[in-house]
C-alpha cells in the first residue's frame, strides 16, 4: 500500500489526505467565473469610452465603414486604438440578450478609436477579443490609406491589407533595438555631378522639404546616391522610405546604405524575407527603433516615424503598380505621403516617365539633372541599324545579326563582356505604318487600331471599325505587322563567336553580376547583370518588337529598357559602344541616341496633352462580362464630362493558360470599357465607379465588374 493511501502521512486519524486539501483549496481560491467568452454576457462595460470604433476585415464596397461595439472592462487596458481585435459580425437586431447584441460570425479588424457614446441608437454587440495589444494602426497610416483608397474607388480594409502585415505572435514578444543616434551629415559626393545635386542633399540635411525629379546618370553609382539622400534626411533627425522595383535593387541600395552608415540603421522590406522576419523589421520601424527603410512596392507603406523623405527609382517599371485591390501604384501613393506629411520627394531613373515631366512641367517638383557636358562624357556612344541597313546587308537577312553588330561585339569581345538585350517572350505586336512605322491609331480617339477577320480593322479602345485609313505622317495606306523572333538569339551568337562563353539572364535564372572576362551576356529587359568595370559594348536586337506592342506607353517602355541596357556600358571615352537595331528616325531611337529622357517625355507629355491620354487625363478601365459591363454603365452616374469609349473585347485566355492580371477567366468572353475624364474630375470619376460598385453588392445575384483607375496598360 502506497504512504498515500496509509493515514501515516496525513495528520490525525480520519484526516483528507495533502491532494485532496490542496484541491480544495485552489477552488476556493478561485475567482468567480467570468462572463462568456466573445459575447461577454453579462460583463460590466468600461467606466471610461465604453464604445469601441472598429474597421472589420471586410473588403467589399458596401461595408467600406467604421462599425461600433462595447468594451467590456476586462478589455478596457487592451483595447487601444491601432489595435488588431476580433469581433462577431452580421449579428441580427433580434437576437439581443442582457443588452447585448449576439451571434454573427468571427471577424478581425482594428480599433480605430474609443468613443463615450455611440451614433448607433440600438444595443451594440461586444468586443470578442483583443487579438494583440500592439499598435499597429496609427493615425497618419489610417489617414494615408483612407486617401488611398479614394482615391483609387476601393475599400479602406483592402488597403489595410496591403499596408500591414500578417501578425507574427513571435516577432511581437522580441523587443526591438534602441534607436540610433542621427549620423553626421554626409558629403555630396557624387551628387556633385549634378547642377543642383549638392544643394538637394544640403537641403535634406537641415530639415528642408526639397522635391526633385532627377533624371540618373549612365554608370552603377545610382544606389550610393539614393543612400546619401537617406543618410542626409537621418541627419536631420527625421525618417527616410525608399522604394524600388524588385529585390534586386533593394539589395542594393541595402549594402550601398550598410556601407554608409553601418548595420542595424535602416529595415529592408521584400518578401524575400519571410513572414516573421519581415514582420520583425515592419515592428521595428513602427516602434521608431530603425528611421529608415529600403524596399519593394509592399514598403511603400511604411510607418517611418517623422518622415522627412520618400523616394521611389524607376517608377516605370510594371513591378510598382499593385495587382491586389484596389490596385493603386507606389508613385502615387509616396505623392500622397509627402503630400499628407509634408516630406521631400525624390523620383529617380535612368529614363523618365511622362508622369514625372508632369510634375516638372505643373512646378510640383524641380528637376535633378546634369550638364550636357556631363552626360555626354558619361554616356556610352550609341549607334544604330534601321530598315535601311538592313535591307542592304547580306549577313543580316541570312542570320538576323547586322554587319554593324557582329563587328561591335567582335571588337568588344577584346576588352570585356559584351551585353545582348533580346525582347521576352510575351510581346505582343501591334499595327504600324508600313514605310515610316508610325502606329495605327483611330481617327475618334486615337486608339491602337487592331486587325480582324478579313482584313478589318477596329480601334482597341472605342471599338470603331476603320475601312479608310492613311498614315498621318507619311500618308501611306500600307499597314504592316511587328515581328518578334529572338527565341535562337543565344544559339546564334554563340555559332557566331565559337570560343566565347555565353551566359544568359531572364526568367529561369536571373544573374546579378558577371566577372569583367571577356562573355557574351544574352539578357531579357529588366534582367541585365551589373559588369564589373562595366560592359565593353552592348546590342539591343529586336527594337520593332518593344515599340510594337499595342500599348500608349510602348515608345516611354521601350526608351526606359534601352537605358537601363545603356547605362551599364562604359562610357565613350572608356571605347563603350551600344548598338541598337531599330528604325533611327522613330522618336525613343532618337533620344536613345542623344541620351535625352527627359525631351523625350516632355514631347510625349504635349502630345497626351494635345489627344486628351493620361497622365493629362484620367482614366478607368471597367471590364467584365458583355452583360455585366453593360448594365455597370447604365446605371453609374459619371461626371458630366465624362466620355466613354467602347466597350470591345478582350483577348480570350486559353484554358489551361495562366490567367494574366485582370484578364478574364480562362475560356471566357470579357468586355472592356475606358471612362475618360479631364483634369479636375478624377476625384469625382473614382467617386462614382466606388458607388456604382457598392450598389451592385448590396442588391447581390448579379455579375461582378472589375474596375481600376489609371490602368496601366490601356492600349
């Protein structure tokens, strides 16, 4: 027998043995059991702000509204503004017991804010749970991503997604560094290459506001400049954001910024990082521990305490417009943010978009650029292969590498690798002039033209069909198609040049850098490895291929591609020579060979002005079924100057292909209508497409629409 079963050890005789006491004792030591869990029947509310002001995680139009609930006391230190919390949503009128409104289901959300009373005169239902007492929804976000979505006609939740990350219980429980002291302001360093360059980073250093458009110089030395704007503004006691196209360039602007001020002084956001790292960092910045921070399109919603910069490189590129609703794009949101919080701004490129003269031309921003001089000693010299050439060369119509080419890559061979941009597969070609290569566009809106069964031709846009049509340039009545064939550019360089290796970057494997040995470097846009010392020469083969894909900013592309090739070829006093195959008298060739983005964007931003396209004008893309788009714009009330152009089809998506960003389903038959306004009434236009939508949910049963605001790819 067991010593807890023999009396000997429990005291006097008869006595309970020591378990039996001590369970007895915690019982009556516990306290009274607290009301339901959720529902909170029952519970005493909070004596002060007993309503709590929540933003459900409903991302539809209709609920696009703040809803209120009680606080029960025991929640009452927890539940904070910018607090996630967990409520029961969609709980009947009827169903109310002990002045508590129940059912529903489950739903998170965030505190916004804590009220004495509520607008709502009935019985609110309670508080479920604080799901973390971490702040994480402060007043300056909540007012950006309101801005946000208005902007872009989408819901405020949807934003909300987009601009906090998923919690990470584990990250929350790790503290987060002390924060830095500010560096020493920096030199200008090479930003004295520029005419105003020095004056900008003296200017962020003593607390200014400057706002510059600057227009990069050829070379790799972009991201030691974008870190010396940073370690400027942190100078002056404030917060810098950057935002940058892909990982790739987050890496470097990230070993450029560690190399500057050392580690542990910046956050880098991408999702490369993982969930609970990324959360860690985003915790970090939120917390003020880190005043500066690098990163992909996500970052461009980074709560940087006293933000005194927001910059963005290469706002062309496709990778800063979101495809998460309400699909807004990361230039407009950092104008939104130094808008709001009254910070500089800085949009750098090696080209520029017709969106950034806009804000030179309108005086928003000056312009960041360096002398003539200076870009000419810079830059490599750019030569060029037209139809011309073509036509009389023997070698090029036998194996599609001009005479011209073959002897720059022969000669660069020598001196270091050789650089050979080739379109992706993907493009698409569209209908130009068959003698000056001008692109068709209609007569009423001057849309791309497309060709149809039996040779028929119809606008992209409005729908109109064309049976006259003449070249306004040329006056030709001859029309052709681009051709794209670059899928053997590889194997055909390396029959070409039989010793040398050959190494290629695109989709499969992106490369990074490449030693300076002498290589072939066979790249698609966007992907070109950096050379160390740089390329001896590059050539961008298939230019017709870029300038013929049936989209308004095809030229701006194009231009945009060919210079970030350009810019990492040695200079032309160092023997850099670039060698582009396409027409010279078409205007992206041209500023290609004058290395002149910016004329080059002022001329396509008179001409938008002249034709009424973006950014001048605004625009929205309404797509969806035949019937759903019809009975969407029967019933939305546009502004009075608003017009609408079509709506016509859109490509079918084959089945089994992957569905493309906003197309339709595979295998079904979508619409597409454009509704264009003039300056002044975007806000109006987003306004109306917002409740149109709203309307269609609450009524329910029929075909959803989808809708986007300045979309990128109208044609």
């Amino acid at each position: 027998m067991s010593s807890e079963n023999d009396g000997r050890d429990g005291g006097a005789e008869g006595a309970p043995p020591k378990q039996l006491a001590l369970i007895r004792e915690s019982v009556r030591g516990a306290r009274a059991p607290r009301a339901k869990p959720r529902t909170w029947r029952g519970a005493a509310l909070a004596k002060e702000l007993p309503v709590a002001r929540v933003l459900v995680d409903k991302g539809v139009l209709h609920l696009d509204r703040y809803f209120d609930y009680a606080v029960p006391e025991e929640l009452d230190e927890q539940a904070q503004p910018g607090v996630r919390v967990r409520v029961r949503f969609g709980a009947g009128r009827h169903r109310v017991r002990e002045g508590r409104r129940e059912g529903g289901g489950l739903i998170g959300g965030f505190l916004v804010e804590r009220l004495a009373e509520s607008d709502y005169s009935g019985p609110l239902a309670a508080l479920a749970q604080v799901v973390s007492p971490e702040p994480v929804l402060s007043e300056e976000l909540l007012g950006l991503a309101r801005a946000v979505a208005d902007r872009y006609a989408g819901s405020l939740a949807d934003v909300l997604q987009l601009a906090v990350p998923p919690r990470s219980a584990r990250a929350e429980r790790r503290p987060s560094p002390a924060p830095s002291p500010p560096p020493a302001p920096p030199e200008p360093g090479s930003w004295a290459r520029y005419e105003r360059g020095a004056a900008f980073i003296e200017s962020l250093a003593s607390g200014g506001v400057p706002r510059a458009v600057w227009n990069a110089l050829p070379g790799p030395r972009w991201n030691e400049e974008l870190a010396r704007a940073v370690a400027a503004t942190l100078a002056s006691g404030r917060g810098a954001l950057v935002v940058v196209p892909d990982g790739r360039a987050a890496a470097r602007v990230d070993a450029a910024l560690t190399e500057l001020l050392g580690p542990g002084r910046h956050a880098l956001l991408t999702a490369d990082a993982g969930p609970e790292k990324r959360y860690g960092q985003w915790l970090a910045v939120r917390r003020g521990a880190v005043r500066a921070v690098v990163g992909t399109r996500a970052a461009m919603f980074a709560p940087v305490w006293n933000l005194g910069l927001v910059a963005i490189w290469d706002d062309g590129d496709d990778n800063h417009s979101e495809q998460h609703a309400p699909l807004p794009h990361a230039r407009d949101v950092l104008l939104l943010r130094a808008t709001l919080d009254k910070c500089a701004f800085l949009l750098g490129s090696r080209s520029c978009t017709v969106e950034a003269a806009q804000l030179v031309e309108t005086g928003w921003a000056r312009p960041l650029v360096a002398s003539r001089e200076r870009v000419r000693r810079s830059a490599p010299l750019v030569r060029t292969v037209g139809d011309g050439d073509l036509a009389r060369d023997e070698a090029a119509r036998a194996a599609r590498l001009p005479t011209l080419a073959w002897q720059v890559v022969r000669d660069g061979l020598r001196h270091g690798p050789v650089l050979v941009q080739v379109p992706r597969r993907g493009y698409v070609p569209r209908l130009a002039c068959a003698t000056c290569r001008a692109p068709a566009r209609c007569r009423h809106c001057f849309g791309p033209l497309e060709a149809h069964d039996a040779g028929a031709l119809r606008c992209g846009w409005c729908g109109r069909e064309e049976s006259a049509w003449h070249c306004p340039e040329c006056g030709s009545l001859r029309l052709r198609a681009q051709v794209v064939g670059a899928r053997r550019t590889a194997e055909e360089l390396g029959r070409a040049f039989p010793a040398v290796p050959v190494r290629t970057s695109g989709r499969e494997q992106v490369l990074d850098t490449v030693p300076e040995t002498p290589a072939l470097v066979v790249s698609t846009p966007g992907a070109e490895p950096v050379a160390e010392g740089g390329y001896a020469a590059a050539l961008l083969l298939d230019g017709w291929a870029m300038l013929g894909r049936p989209d308004l900013r095809a030229g701006e592309d194009a231009l945009r591609r060919w210079l970030g090739a350009a810019a990492l070829v040695r200079s032309q006093g160092e023997g850099g020579t670039v060698v582009v195959v396409a027409e010279p008298t078409l205007r992206p060739v041209q500023a290609l060979v004058r290395w002149d983005p910016v004329g080059h964007a002022v001329r396509e931003l008179a001409e938008r002005a002249e034709l009424g396209f973006p950014p001048v004008s605004r625009m929205a893309a309404v797509s969806g079924s035949v019937q759903a788009v019809a009975g969407f714009l029967a019933e939305v009330e546009l502004p009075p100057d608003a017009e609408v152009l079509g709506p016509v089809p859109l490509p079918v998506t084959p089945p089994g292909r992957p569905r493309r960003a906003g197309g339709p389903p595979p295998g079904e038959q979508w619409e597409r209508a454009l509704v264009r306004v003039p300056p002044g009434s975007g806000a109006a236009l987003a306004t109306a497409l917002k409740a149109a939508q709203a309307a269609r949910m609450v009524r329910g049963g029929e075909e959803a629409v989808r809708v986007r605001i300045d979309p990128p790819d109208i044609g």
